[in-house]
C-alpha cells in the first residue's frame, strides 16, 4: 500500500509494507523540485536513515530496474528531437 500527499514544496510518497511478518518500517519518498529524499526508519539504530538522489541519479536508478547486468550511460536527447514527428516521404 502506499500513499501520495502534495505539499507546497513536495510531493511525498510512503510505501507500507504489508507482507507477512517481520514488516519492514514505512519508506518515505519525498520529491522536490532538485532532489529526492528516501527515508526509513532503523529500529536497530533508533534513528531515520536518509539518501538524496540527484534526479539525474533518479532517471538511471528508474531505467536500471528495467536492464540486465552491465555498464549504462543515459543519453539525453533534446526535448525536440523525443518530439519530432516521423517524416512521411
């Protein structure tokens, strides 16, 4: 389960777990507009462990759930040239 909230200067998303026992605690995603926090709470360290991630760091972690092993480079294209229209001859 997971829920979505809309602050002023986020957008913050909590993932619950809700396999069987031993849950995991909440994982809290928030997004800004150049960065995004993921936290969870460590019940052995009583305390809140945090990772920022570039959002470029972002776009490669998204494309690198979907590819096998190996060594990747995303290439970004100009926003024209993803919009382009094929031509028709």
């Amino acid at each position: 389960m997971f829920t979505i909230e809309h602050d002023f200067d986020a957008t913050t998303i909590t993932l619950v777990d809700e396999e069987p026992a031993p849950l995991g605690e909440d994982v809290i995603v928030h997004a800004f507009d150049d960065c995004v926090t993921v936290e969870q709470f460590d019940t052995r360290a009583d305390r809140v462990n945090r990772v920022t991630l570039s959002l470029s760091q972002l776009r490669d972690l998204g494309a690198a759930l979907d590819l096998p092993e190996g060594v990747y480079r995303l290439i970004r294209q100009p926003a024209a040239a993803r919009t382009k229209p094929a031509s028709h001859s």
